[in-house]
C-alpha cells in the first residue's frame, strides 16, 4: 500500500538513524594510522577497526536523539521525529555501541583504549554539548584525528605486545615495557600527520554541514573547496626521500688524484703526452626494492589524490555557486564519500599502496549506498 509510513523499529529506519551509507568511511582511519605506524596491518589493527565502527554508529544514533527537536521542525521525516524510532531505543543504541568499541580497543591494549576513550568522550561531548557551537567543527576534526591515532595505537601496541610477551613467557620486562612506551610515542609521531589530514578535511566539511537545512552561506563551501585543493596538492606531492634510493658521490679521479697516473709520471713526459681522455663515469647503482617500492607509492598516491579532488570539489563548488539547502548536502555527502580516497592517499604515502588501494574499493560501496540511504 502506497503512503502508509513504515514501522517503528524497522531495518530502513535504524539505517537512516545510524546512517550506514557513511559507514565505508570509517575503516581507512584505523587503517591509515596502522600504514603510518609502521608494521603494517594485524591483529589490533582489526580491533581498532570495530571500535571505530562502533563509536562512529554510537555517535550516529546520540547525533538523532539530542536533535530530535530540531529534526522535528527542520527535518520531520527522520527516524525519531516521524515516530519509526523511539528516542529511548535511540539513546540505548548510543550507549551499548559506545561500550562495545570501548571493549573492542581493550583487545588491542591500553593505549589503544585510552584513545578510544578520548574518541568516545569527544563523540558525545560533540552530540550533547558542542555541536551547535563554534567548537563544533573543531570537536568533529579531532574525533576523526583520534580515530587515526587509534589505528596507529591498536597497531604498534598489539605488535609489540607480540614481541616481547610470548604465550609461555609470563609478564615482560622493565625493558620491555621501555621498549613498548618508545613504539607507541613512535606511532603516535608517525601517524600525526595523517590525523592532522584527516582533521582538517572533517573540520571543512562540518562547517559546510552546518547550514545543511537553509543553506544560504557560501563562504563554508568556499572554505572547504579551498582546504581539499590543499590537502590534494599535499597528498600528490613528493613523499620522504628513502636512504636507499641515494646515490654514491662517485670517487675523484686525475691529476689530484693520490693513485691517479697523473701522479706517477715524471713532468717532462707530461709536457709531450697528450692529455688522457677522462675516465667515464662510473654506472649508476640500479634502484634498490626500497626505491622502487617509493616510486610506486607515490605514482599511487598521485592518482588517489586526484580520485579525492575528484570526488569532493564538484559538489563544493555547486554549493558555492548556488547555496540551496539541497546542494549543501550534495557537498557534505560529497565531502563524507571523499574521506576514502583522503585515507587511501594516505596509506600510500606511508609506504602501503595496496592498503591504499583496498580502502579505494570502497568508493564505489558508499556510493551505492548513498543513492539508498543519505549520509547526511
């Protein structure tokens, strides 16, 4: 029967609630952090991937339930305001994903939970306190940070764990431990830059996000267009230089050289010799796996960055020309679908292209998606 509302409670109400068509965004920040890190992907960095997804969902489901009122005025067929979720079953979710990613990170070890716990608080310090202030896009640029540092985290401390605590080995060391501090302090260092990407993309688009229902504003849209086209340049453009790849000054050669012939032949016979030819250089070394694993990292890199660009620019700049409520939220969903390709960049220029291009397969999955259920 046409125009009957659906029920309460249904698959198609809790996947708008928790906004599923934005869920492939969320598995390339743990991945990302765990690229940065270093050991490359394993065990914790597969818990750090379902704390993600689980504080993500809990923010999705308390984002709902503290805007209810205003959903009711500005966007009434919603879940909650249209009645196909109780707000009590909302709230509920909010609290059970909260503590499932927190437990989730546990696995990985502690320093994995305390960035999941800093994650959490600032999700429901942004749903409850934050989010229709000036802190707001700040607050939403850091949860996402976080979420990358705890990919790193999960990562370099479930790895070291393995390292120094075998199974029949009881607990590790003083120097073990020491050792496990400076793995953590240099994942944490390592990941920074691509948390601090991250950030800056989610802070832009939450700006946009802010004038989703009346639009109207074109400087966020400007903003963030400006702040993609920064973060594509940086993403394509050239990686660390590896020491592996650097050449060999090659060695001197003629008259000061000490072994060279010139040196050893008596001055009047130079006078009558014809000069030598110069001896030809000496071949170039051939590229080592190392160089030639960072020459297909960037080359990757490159074509991810413009896969980002891509995807977030067209719709930024519909919004900017013409600021409807309408192509705002093309641009914030635009802006939601672009993290992947941000996070596959990323991974790539961390010396991991085949992580980079795994996350990229993702694009076409949040697209579909988005056609179904709204990510905004």
């Amino acid at each position: 029967m046409t125009g009957v509302p659906p029920r309460p409670g249904t698959a198609r109400a809790w996947s708008e609630l928790l906004r599923v068509s934005a869920l492939p965004s969320v598995p390339g920040d743990a991945l990302a952090g765990a690229a940065a890190a270093g050991p490359g992907p394993g065990r914790g960095t597969a818990w750090a991937v379902g704390a993600s997804v689980c504080l993500y969902e809990a923010g999705m489901a308390l984002n709902d339930w503290a805007d209810r009122h205003v959903d009711a005025v500005e966007r009434p067929g919603r879940p909650l305001p249209s009645g196909r979720v109780a707000p009590a079953a909302a709230l509920g979710a909010a609290g059970v994903l909260t503590a499932a990613g927190l437990a989730l990170a546990s696995r990985a070890g502690r320093p994995a939970l305390a960035a999941a716990s800093a994650l959490a608080a600032t999700v429901w310090a942004y749903d409850l306190r934050l989010k229709h202030t000036a802190a707001g896009p700040a607050a939403m640029g850091a949860a996402r940070g976080l979420d990358v540092l705890l990919g790193a985290l999960a990562t370099a401390s479930a790895g070291r764990v393995r390292e120094t605590r075998p199974a029949a080995q009881g607990p590790p060391r003083t120097g073990a431990a020491a050792g496990g501090g400076r793995a953590v302090t240099a994942a944490l260092a390592a990941a920074a830059p691509s948390a601090a990407a991250l950030a800056a993309h989610t802070y832009a688009v939450t700006a946009v996000s802010r004038h989703e229902a009346d639009g109207g504003s074109t400087a966020a849209p400007a903003g963030a267009l400006a702040a993609a086209v920064l973060l594509a340049l940086l993403a394509a453009g050239s990686g660390p230089p590896s020491p592996a790849a650097e050449r060999r000054t090659p060695p001197r050669t003629g008259s000061g050289d000490r072994h060279g012939t010139a040196t050893r032949l008596p001055r009047a016979i130079l006078r009558r010799a014809a000069p030598p030819p110069a001896p030809a250089p000496p071949p170039a070394p051939a590229p080592s796996p190392a160089g030639r694993h960072r020459v297909a990292s960037d080359r990757v890199a490159v074509i991810m960055a413009g896969a980002y660009l891509r995807t977030v620019a067209g719709p930024l700049l519909h919004a900017v020309l013409n600021p409807s409520p309408h192509l705002t939220q093309r641009a914030v969903g635009g802006g939601v679908r672009a993290m992947i390709p941000l996070q596959a960049v990323l991974a790539a220029r961390s010396g991991s292209p085949v992580a980079g291009t795994a996350l990229l397969g993702l694009a076409p999955v949040a697209r579909r998606l988005a056609r179904k259920v709204s990510p905004t």
